[in-house]
C-alpha cells in the first residue's frame, strides 16, 4: 500500500494518495507508509496555487499548517502568503508571516517573503529596522534586496544596483535577481545596460531561414513587464521578437500592439505599421484615443510605401480609407485612382475619377482653359480604364469630350493612338501615338504601345529611333546603346557576323563602308583568332577612293575604323605594318584640326599593343593635358571595350583607383580589363554599379549599361562561336544548336524539346513572313504597359495642372514606382 500512495503522490494524484491513505488506516496497514495525511496536503495545496487554483490552495495548505506541517523550509508559510496576496488580502498575509516571525516560528529561509510582505503593504520602516536589528534573522541575499530596496525608494539608484548586484539567487520560489537589477537600470537612466540585462542583445536565432525555431522567451511577469517598458523607451527591438502577447494582461496586450506600431512608426516602416494599425481592435483605439490621430498620416505614407514596394493593391487599401463620400481635396483620389489602375481595380477607378470630375466642376475660382484642360486629363484616365476592361466602344465615347475640350493636347492624342493600336489599326495609331511623345506625354503606355505597333509592322528601324530618343525616359533599360553603326559592327567579333553587319549600308555611312572594303577583300577563311589573309592592294585603293571626298572631321571615324580592322582581323603578312602605318599617320595627323582624333589614336594604340610600356609616353602626354585624368582613363578603357578587351591600361587604372578607390567609373573601367567569366570581374562590376547607383553617377550609370549590353552580345558570340571556324553563314540546325547553348548559357539548363520546337516553328514562321500568335512567342498574354509613377505630375501637364495633380505627404525614401499591368 506505501508503494501505490508514493506512486500517487509523485505522479501528482493527491487525491487518490489522500484516499489510500485513509483505506490503509482503517486497515491499520500503516506500517510501510512514509506519507502523512499532512504531507499530502502540503504538496496538494502548493500544486494547486502553482496552478492557480488559490481558494482551493488556501484551504488545503492550512490543514496541511493546523497538522503541524509546514515543508523542510516552511514553504507553506510562502505559499500560503501567495494565496492571500493574489486574493486581494496582503495584510493577511503579512499578518500570517508576521506572527510566525515573532513567535520565531518562520524559517530563516523565508525571511524573503516576510521582506516582501512588509513592501507590499507598505511597512518601509518595519523593513529598514528589521535588517539593522534583526539581521541575524536574515541571510545575506535578503539583506542585500532589502537594502537595494530601499535606496529605490530614496531614488539613489547607483546604491540600489550595487546592492541587487550582490542578490545572487532567487528571494522566493520563481523570484527573477536579474529583474531586480534591470529595473534599477532603467530608472538610472541605463538603457543599453537594462537591455544587456533583459536579454534583448542576444540574437534569437543562428539558425537557417527554413528552421522551425520559435523565440524562447522569458515569460516571468515581471521580466515581460520590464521588457515592455525598455522597448517603448527605446524602441531598439521589435516587440513581436520578446513579448509573448499570450502571457499579457488585456491592457498590456493592447499597449504592446500600440508600442508596436509606433515602433515601426518611429523606424520608417509605415508599410508594416499601417498593417498593424489594421488589426488594432475598436476597444484598443478607444482606450488610446490619441492613436486615431495617427491615421490619416500613417495612410498617406503607407500607400506611398506600397506603391513604392510594387503593392499598389494595398496602396489602394490604405488610400480608400481616407477618400471622402464627399470631395474635399482631390489629392487623394488622384493617387487612389493611380494605386487603382495598377492593382487592376479600374471599375472602382472609373467611380473615383467621376468623384474628380465632379469636384472639378465646382470650382469657380479657375479660368475656363484651366478647368477644360483638367476635365480633359480626367476623361483619359476614364478612357484608360475602360481601355483596360476592353469596353473599347465606351472608352471612345468618354475620350469624345476631351477631344472637344482639348484637341492639342498630347494626353488626348495619345489615348487616340491607343484606341487605334487596340483595334489593330497600326498605320493609324503610329502616327498619334508618335505625336503625343513628341508633345511631351509622359504615360508610358503610349510609349509601349508605339513600339508594340512598331513590332506589328516590322519597322524595326523605327523601333531603334523611338527607344534611344524615349526610351530612357520610360525606364526602358534594354534600349541599345547610342553608338555609331560602325562601333557597334566591331562588338560582334566574329568575322562572318561582320559579313552580314555590312550588307547592306547606308551611302553615307563611310567608316561602315571601309570595314566592308576589308570584308570583302578578304582571300581566306578565318583563323581561330578571327583574323584573315586580305587583298592589300584592293583594299588600300578602294580606301583611298572613299577618304579622298571626306573632310578631315568625316575622315577622322573612317581612319580609326580601317586601322582598327587591321589590327583586330588582319593575319600578320608581309606589307601590314606598313599599311597600318600609312593610315595611322593620316589619324596621327588630324589630331592638331580634329582633337576627338587623339582619343581616337590612343584606342588604336590600346588595341594594337600588347605591352603597357610601349604607351607609356602618349598616354601620360594625354592625361597630362587634361582636367580630369582619373575620369580620362576610365574612359579611354571604356572606349576600348567596344573593340576588345585588353589589359595594357590596367597599370593607370590601378593607380588612379590608388587615389580615388570610391570612383565607380575606374571600378566599371577596371572591371573591363577581365574576361565577364572572372570573378574579378563581377567583383568590380558590383562595386562600381553599386557605387553609381549610390551616388546616382549618371555618367557611370550609363556606362553600365552600355557594359550589360556588350555582355548579351558576348553570350551571342560564345554561342556561335562554333559555326564562325567554318567561315560560312550559319544554317538552320547551326541556329538551333545557337539557341539551345544560349538557353544553357542564360538558365542553366538544356531547353526543353517541346519548347525547342516551338521556338523552331517561329523562327520558320518569321522567315516566311508569317506573324508571331498573339502573346508573343511564348504565347503569353501581352502587358498593357506601366501606369504614370505616382508622385509626379500629369503627363504633359503645364504648372497649374501639376500642382492640381500633385503629391500627398511623402515618406523620407519616397521614390517612384511602376507596375506592369
């Protein structure tokens, strides 16, 4: 029988081990059992408060103390104590711990407990002269507390922490030392040390994103409590990471989310802060009334944080919560209806835009061509959206006002284009659409629409004009590189795409026309370097018929383009070096009429060379003479590129990066002098870009560009390098097998052949004349465009029509943003 009560009383089942006990006594089988009815008792009761059950504790732990017993180290005083306490009767408890004390009945060890008691009914007195006449009551843990107690209350807090520095293990059963000593620091002020203390510094995680890791806090009322108060001081942390809301009192729970939001208020993160603000209940708000205050402000800048992160459908959520039933200021509803187009929300767009129109006709203090030209920008934004709904009919009803209200207007001539272009009258649409990027639109869908109707109709040289002239201004950053259509024969590298470069040239186009010469006066296949035995004579006349008509600034491109032929795709045979020579000199001398010719020079030189010493004198003569000789070389390398890639400057380049290391054009410069495959390479590529984008270096910005784009043509040239040994144009399998290696190349990975046939289709479709399906070849939907970036004026807007269509409060890293629709 003393087994199964033990077995009962261990397993927690106080209850069963009380009832066996009685069985056994009636029995009068007592002689094997340990246990006490008391004994029971007392763990039943201190189970029971631990579990908060604090009536039921009460009552069982003072049986268990009218038996006599009160646990090795008097426990059932403290948790008898505890039960009052949280029963709302602390003098109680005091008065229990407190007689015991007298009649020194209380064990030494809780001696915690009754200092406790005396602070929580407010005997500051009774504490001070029990440890001064009484000490020996007490272990030295207790009089440390005691007295970093009671330099808190005297606000001497540099005393207080020195004491409870000294409390090195708890005070009574789950006392927290550490809370002590955290709470004392926040009161001296000592922020950063508290957060030590708390354990707020230490990361929560070193675990990988894909861990199932959940943060293991501290859960001790008191630690959460201090936790809370740190981080509303400091804000250092976010709130979510180290307050388990679910241990939280109602109102804590409430101040936690509030402290959370203007934490991430406080930390620009309006995004996330208007998400929680969302989720704050009714009973919150109203106990934070002030909170409301922030709402309008904390949408404004959500929104505009939203449509800068590509989310214009929670731009929308956030905007629609300030938009009147009636308008007042239109400033919202126009970057509502902006968030709106790009989310795809255009039936609920239309309405706000009649809200525009409506406010719009009440104004009485604006001249008649203000308000017309006004109207006319809404009926466009109307026509958008019924354009993007494909209610084609309706959209040219509403454009029929603004026709009638602003016929010149590029916006209006625009969205005619548009309409056009979406019934597939392409000849139709190319000329408005055209005009209305003439006239200043800056909607982008024009713009795109345009080149979509160029692709229609296979004018891709007009596709080329429009793209340099626009395309920046759209952020079109594949657009190719302004560069003269002889440069751009040199990227190609390879001796049979310079054949077919130079087919068919314009008249008038002479330093193309000496490249061809060369071309066609070669005699032989090339080598496995590109270079080929030519005609010496043939091509020496023939260039002196084309350089004889020039002036010397038309002879300047014509000169560098024949010398650097020779240099780049010329075998070694007798007469070269004086050929080259010949023309060289002629460059040599246009120097002194022509200045742009000493670049030119010093590239030829560059690309010719294979040894830096052999340039050292023309170019330190060079950056000598010029202003800025750091930007000078970076240049003169970045010239070369178009040509070849060559080492031979990398000694100026160091040591002008020596001087100035943060220069992102000598990074992107330097970078140039390795192979794109090199890690060298993509290391200084990084830097540069990232420094130009950094310092937003237009200079260097463009030449990144430009880089990128030299790189698409060198993986064009990796994968065809095999069929340019054979010398002869490349056959439709020779495409194939170009496709497939530049697939490989771009992902990866092998094309898949259901994929591969389809590309081959298309390409035969091309080459029949035949048109792409719709969707493009991949038979996807085609994009509708960009919407207007949101914070800037309306298109072709004049300065009364930009400041009606002008920005909400801005965030502090407001910047524009696009979405494709």
């Amino acid at each position: 029988m003393g087994d199964q009560i033990n077995q009962c009383y261990e397993q927690g089942l106080y209850q069963q081990a009380l009832t066996k006990l009685k069985r056994a006594q009636k029995l009068n089988q007592l002689s094997d059992i340990e246990l006490s009815e008391a004994d029971i008792l007392l763990a039943w009761g201190i189970n029971e408060a631990e579990q908060g059950n604090y009536r039921k504790a009460e009552e069982t732990l003072q049986q268990a103390m009218e038996m006599g017993v009160c646990g090795e180290q008097g426990e059932a005083y403290y948790w008898l104590a505890k039960c009052l306490v949280e029963q709302d009767q602390p003098q109680a408890a005091l008065d229990l711990v407190q007689t015991a004390f007298d009649t020194k009945q209380l064990p030494k060890q809780q001696g915690g407990c009754y200092l406790k008691l005396l602070v929580l009914n407010d005997h500051i007195d009774t504490l001070e002269t029990l440890i001064e006449t009484k000490k020996q009551r007490f272990y030295a843990v207790h009089i440390h507390w005691a007295r970093g107690l009671l330099s808190l209350t005297q606000k001497s807090y540099e005393a207080a922490l020195a004491h409870f520095d000294k409390v090195n293990r708890p005070m009574t059963p789950g006392d927290r030392p550490s809370a002590w000593r955290a709470y004392a620091k926040q009161q001296a002020g000592h922020w950063t040390d508290a957060e030590q203390t708390l354990g707020l510094n230490r990361p929560l995680m070193g675990l990988s994103p894909f861990s199932t890791f959940t943060p293991n806090y501290d859960k001790h009322p008191a630690i959460v409590r201090l936790t809370l108060i740190q981080l509303a001081n400091t804000f250092s942390h976010d709130f979510s990471e180290h307050i388990p809301l679910e241990g939280l009192t109602p109102i804590e729970k409430q101040s936690a989310l509030v402290l959370e939001t203007l934490r991430m208020i406080d930390s620009d993160e309006v995004y996330d802060a208007a998400q929680m603000f969302l989720n704050i209940s009714k009973e919150t708000a109203n106990t934070f009334p002030l909170l409301q205050e922030l709402h309008d402000p904390l949408m404004t800048l959500a929104g505009d944080a939203a449509m800068r992160m590509d989310e214009p459908e929670y731009a929308e959520v956030f905007w629609s919560r300030l938009l009147p039933p009636t308008l007042q200021d239109p400033q919202i509803a126009i970057h509502l209806r902006q968030a709106m187009f790009a989310s795809g929300a255009d039936q609920a767009a239309i309405g706000v835009v009649k809200k525009l129109v409506q406010w719009v006709e009440t104004q009485t203090t604006w001249t008649k061509p203000q308000q017309q030209s006004i109207l006319a920008h809404l009926h466009c934004w109307t026509c958008d959206h019924l354009i993007n709904l494909k209610k084609l009919g309706q959209a040219e009803q509403t454009l029929k006002p603004a026709i009638k209200l602003a016929a010149d207007s590029p916006s209006v001539i625009g969205r005619q284009g548009l309409l056009a272009a979406k019934r597939k009258h392409y000849q139709q649409a190319i000329p408005l659409l055209t005009q209305a990027l003439k006239g200043g639109s800056s909607f982008v869908n024009i713009y795109e629409e345009l080149i979509n109707c160029l692709e229609e109709t296979g004018d891709t040289d007009t596709i080329k004009q429009v793209r340099r002239q626009y395309g920046k201004a759209f952020g079109d950053l594949d657009t190719e590189p302004d560069i003269p259509r002889w440069q751009e024969i040199f990227t190609y590298r390879l001796f049979f795409m310079l054949q077919d470069a130079t087919g068919n040239l314009e008249r008038h186009d002479f330093p193309s026309r000496a490249i061809k010469i060369f071309v066609d006066a070669a005699t032989d296949t090339p080598n496995k370097d590109q270079r080929v035995t030519f005609d010496q004579t043939k091509a020496a006349n023939q260039w002196e018929t084309l350089l004889t008509p020039l002036n010397p600034a038309e002879q300047m491109p014509v000169l560098q383009a024949i010398c650097l032929v020779m240099a780049l795709y010329a075998k070694r045979k007798k007469g070269l070096a004086a050929l080259q020579n010949r023309y060289h000199t002629q460059l040599v001398q246009l120097i002194n009429s022509q200045p742009e010719a000493q670049v030119a020079n010093l590239v030829y030189l560059t690309v010719k060379e294979k040894k830096a010493d052999r340039l050292t004198t023309p170019i330190n003569h060079y950056l000598q003479s010029t202003a800025k000789p750091y930007q000078a070389i970076a240049q003169l390398q970045l010239n070369v590129r178009w040509f070849t890639t060559t080492s031979v400057l990398l000694p100026w380049l160091d040591q002008a990066l020596s001087k100035e290391p943060q220069n992102p054009l000598l990074l992107l410069a330097k970078a140039t002098t390795f192979s794109y495959e090199s890690p060298e390479y993509q290391e200084l590529f990084d830097q540069g870009f990232d420094l130009a984008r950094r310092l937003q270096d237009a200079e260097a910005l463009n030449a990144c560009r430009d880089e990128e784009w030299l790189q698409s043509q060198s993986m064009t040239r990796s994968a065809m390098s095999s069929m340019s040994r054979s010398g002869r144009p490349p056959s439709m399998q020779d495409m194939v097998n170009l496709i497939a290696k530049m697939a490989q190349a771009q992902f990866g990975e092998e094309v898949p052949p259901e994929l591969m046939e389809q590309i081959i289709m298309e390409m035969m479709a091309a080459e029949m004349g035949e048109t792409m399906p719709p969707g493009g070849p991949f038979g996807g939907a085609s994009g509708e465009g960009f919407p207007l970036p949101i914070f800037g004026g309306f298109e072709d807007s004049d300065a009364f029509e930009q400041e009606f269509f002008g920005p909400p409060p801005k965030s502090k890293k407001s910047k524009r943003s696009r979405r494709s629709r």
